[in-house]
C-alpha cells in the first residue's frame, strides 16, 4: 500500500510540473454564469470577524473585505484602501479609502467603519487582532476617507495585516453596542464584497450573488456561487467528475485522488494561493495536564511521530516535513534548529527516563476528511509503539473549536496560517499574554515562558532584518528545544479547477479572497 501511494506521490508532482503557473489570461474576460465550488467542511459560520477557520475564511471571503489585497510575493496593492503612507519613523500609516464604497445594504462605507472594526469589534473578537493591535496607539479619522494608525513603535509586519481574515471591516451601524457574538446579523453577513449572501441551506450548499453595486466596474463577472456541502471526499470527487462543481479547492479530495482527478479532461491545477497562509500543521500539547508538563514526555513523544511516512502515505507527497515552529515561507525561517527527527529507539528511552505512569492520553482529531482521520491512527499506533496509551476522541467542527477552546483534550491536531511573518502569524501561539482559555487559535497549548514573550516582543520592533533573523533563530531554537508541541508539516494544497474558468487563484490568498477576478470561457 505503500509502495503504491509513493508512486501515486510521484505523479502528483508531474501533474503539478506541467500544470505550472498559471496561465496568462489573453482572451478578454466574459460575464455572467454559475460558479460552483467544494466547501469542506461545512462552516460553523460566516461571521469572519467572529470565526476564523479556513472554511468560514473562504466563503466569507468574498463577502468581507479588508483595505488591502496581497500578490504572491506578498507585495500589497488597494483594495478598500486606494493608497497609503507610511511615515518616515514607520510610525504612521495614512490610509486614503474608496470613494463610493458601500455595504451590501446601501450603507456607506467610511472612515469610521475602519475605526469600529479595527479598535473596537476585533479588539474584543479576534485574539490574533488583539496581539497586533497592541502596537496601535490611537486610530484618528480627519475625515470619511482617511484613516490614520498611530503606532507605539516601528512595528514593519503592520502593513502585512490588512487582508479579510484578519482585518474584515465591519458595518458599525449594525454591530455597535450590540452584543456581537449574538447579533443576528451573524447569520446574514453583509459586507462590501464582490457577492452578497443569499441563503445557505445546512448540510447542502450556501448561495451567494453578484454585488450589482459593487465599486469596481464590471467585477465580478460571475453572477453567483455555490459553495456545496458534500460530506465524504469520494462523493467530492465525483461532484467534480459529473460537472456538479467546477473548483475544488485544497482539501476537498482526498490526496491520495489527486493525480486521478487531474488526468481528467479540461482539469487544471495549481499550488498557487497559499503563499500568504504558509499552513503549518501540529499537535497543541497541553501543558497543564500531567505528565504532558514533563519535557522528557514530550520529547519522547516528538521523536515517535514518523512524520515523513505521513507526509508520503497520507499527504501522497504533498508539503515538507516541520522543523519547528516556523514554516519555511515564512520570513526568517530557520532550518538547523534542534534535532525533532523520527528515533523510536530515542523516544522509548527518553519515555523511561520520563514520569509517564500508563496515563491514556486524549488525542483530538482534526474532523477535516479522511486524511485526518487516518492520521490520527498513525499518530495513537506511533505513540502505542514506544509504550504510550492513546485514545483518539471523534468530533465534528463546532466540537472541535469548543473543546479546543476550553482545552478538553491532551493533544489536538490542528494547522494554523503563518501570515509571511513570525511576528504576524506565529507568536500569538507562544506568548504568555495571549493564552487565555476561550480560542482555539491563540496560544492553546499554554506554553510559559518570559524570555520568549520578551524576544518576541523586541523581533517584531527591529528594524534590521538581520538583526530580526538572528532573534528569531534563537526563538525557534529555544521553542523547539521546550517541545512546546509536536510539529509535523508544512502542508501542501493544490486547486484543482476546470481549466474554463479563468483566474481563480489571483492572490497570496488564493481561493479565500479571489473570487471578484473570476470568469468562465463558455467557447472551451
């Protein structure tokens, strides 16, 4: 079986060097039909400033929008924002809205949307904000189209945060002094976006149509989308063969199916539309529960994790093994960091030498597909291997997020986005201040420790990137050396797509923001 899902790895890799980049568009762009596209798993909501998974992430998307888009290089370019300034001390930055922007309900979008969002509603909602927002010391709006952030201290990843995921504006009229979390409009998103919402029906599809008001002229060009629920990854695969939908972005299928898929007629692929996210995955570690607060444990348990075979039998492939904390598309990434490498000899040592006592330990799965599933299983059969008892506990998403946020498991499978930098991306799951029980998305583990809050802290104000590199070395260095949890890999996820619709991955977000640039050629 092995053997047989190397092979199949192999000709993934051919697919994705014939696929390439994307091709140039030449012909001009057409308006009008259906787009139709998998959506995995089914989102516990859309409300993006209240939920940050990648599901809610790609369909919210396209209904909220942030001030700026980002290209493959990570470059920044207008979207809300037509232009901005950055003062010389890099401690202001001047943002000049759109003109005639307004939300899905004709209400005007301006200045004091930005404020709202920014410093208030995101503050309370979004624990990655709220780490970043640290740096801000005051928001000024002189007037309906200017938005000014006045900064503590040079803080140079500022600009990189501007995007629907992490900074969606927000329709202050609707939610201030509200209680956000219950306000029902978290069940009818507006936003400014290129679709509005329509109608999601639970368990089958959600609906969403063109912004005729939209500010950009003849965008979008498809008239709707249908974002469809389809809850095993075989019967996905044959919603893309029978022309139920025509985009499957990545994880829809099974890796194993890939290379079937893309040997199909009018099938084009990319990995392109990851570069902003750098998705890393691990296992959080919960460190108040014994005898996980044990590092001996720890390292007994990383170096029983054959993390190259999951990459090769689960992900056909697909991605790299982790070496720590920092994915290597994200800046100052740093290679040599202590050894982590597959030893079941080493861990069944270090496990003896531990305070491990027969304890069973909870493992949470990530309820994302059969690949997770069957990771899992590697991961209770490598454990069980050097002596450990494991229990994998079932759950569907909104399960996963609660437990997860009340930290009810041992260890919890998970995969997080990078951002393009450390201090953006990756510090908000190792600092202390940000380890408060309630998201599933800060530091969940609960790993302390002063002299990384403080080297993270002084990184993100440096102004010299060397400089930067060499504190983030030492960073992912001593964090590796703790085992503050079990790194397994940088993931891999291609965008299988049927080669008539032209553009779908335009962004460094590919898929979760791109839509607005989306044509089908009807002649192909």
């Amino acid at each position: 079986m092995l053997k047989h899902l190397k092979i199949a790895a192999a000709a993934t890799a051919a697919a994705f060097a014939l696929a390439g980049p994307l091709a140039a568009q030449d012909a001009a762009p057409k308006s009008g039909g259906t787009l139709n596209v998998v959506i995995q798993p089914e989102p516990p909501g859309l409300m993006i400033g209240l939920m940050q998974n990648g599901p809610t992430q790609m369909v919210a998307g396209e209904i909220y929008e942030s001030l700026l888009r980002y290209d493959s290089d990570l470059e920044p370019s207008g979207q809300l924002a037509e232009s901005w300034e950055i003062s010389e001390d890099g401690k202001t930055y001047t943002f000049k809205l759109r003109e005639g922007v307004v939300f899905h309900d004709g209400t005007p979008f301006t200045s004091a949307d930005v404020k709202f969002s920014m410093d208030k509603f995101l503050r309370e909602t979004h624990s990655r904000m709220r780490t970043y927002m640290k740096h801000v010391e005051s928001i000024e709006t002189p007037d309906d189209h200017t938005v000014v952030f006045k900064l503590v201290q040079p803080f140079g990843p500022f600009i990189g945060i501007f995007e629907p995921g992490t900074a969606p504006m927000i329709p202050k009229h609707i939610y201030d002094g509200t209680d956000f979390a219950n306000n029902p409009a978290n069940n009818t998103p507006i936003g400014t976006g290129p679709f509005k919402f329509d109608e999601w029906v639970k368990g089958s599809y959600i609906h969403l149509v063109k912004n005729d008001g939209y500010y950009m002229d003849g965008k979008p060009y498809v008239d709707e989308v249908y974002y469809h629920v389809i809850p095993d990854a075989a019967s996905r695969a044959v919603a893309y063969e029978t022309g139920q939908v025509d985009v499957l972005p990545g994880g829809s299928i099974e890796n194993f199916d890939v290379s079937r898929i893309r040997a199909l007629d009018n099938t084009c692929i990319t990995d392109k539309g990851w570069e902003y996210f750098g998705p890393l995955s691990w296992m959080w570690i919960n460190l108040n529960n014994k005898p996980l607060d044990d590092l001996k444990v720890r390292q007994a348990m990383m170096h029983a994790l054959d993390r190259q075979f999951a990459m090769d039998a689960l992900w056909n492939g697909l991605g790299k093994v982790a070496t720590g904390p920092l994915s290597s598309s994200t800046r100052f990434y740093a290679g040599d960091t202590p050894d982590i490498s597959y030893d079941p000899v080493k861990a069944k040592q270090l496990l003896e030498e531990s305070s491990y006592n027969g304890e069973t330990i909870r493992l949470l799965g990530l309820p994302y597909g059969e690949t997770w599933q069957r990771w899992a299983e590697a991961v209770k059969q490598n454990l069980s291997e050097i002596g450990m008892k494991v229990e994998i506990v079932p759950s569907d998403v909104a399960g996963w997020n609660q437990k997860v946020a009340d930290r009810d498991f041992d260890l919890a499978f998970t995969y997080l986005y990078q951002y393009g930098d450390p201090a953006l991306g990756v510090s908000r799951t190792y600092m202390s201040t940000n380890a408060e029980p309630g998201s599933p998305w800060n530091n969940v583990a609960n790993y302390q420790n002063p002299e990384i809050d403080k080297m993270f802290d002084e990184a993100a104000l440096m102004a010299d990137p060397e400089d930067r590199r060499a504190s983030y070395k030492k960073i992912q260095d001593k964090i590796v050396s703790d085992v503050a949890n079990l790194w397994l890999l940088e993931l891999g996820f291609p965008t299988i797509y049927r080669c008539n619709i032209k553009n779908p991955v335009s962004t460094a977000l590919g898929v979760n923001d791109g839509f607005r640039d989306v044509w089908i050629d009807k002649a192909e």
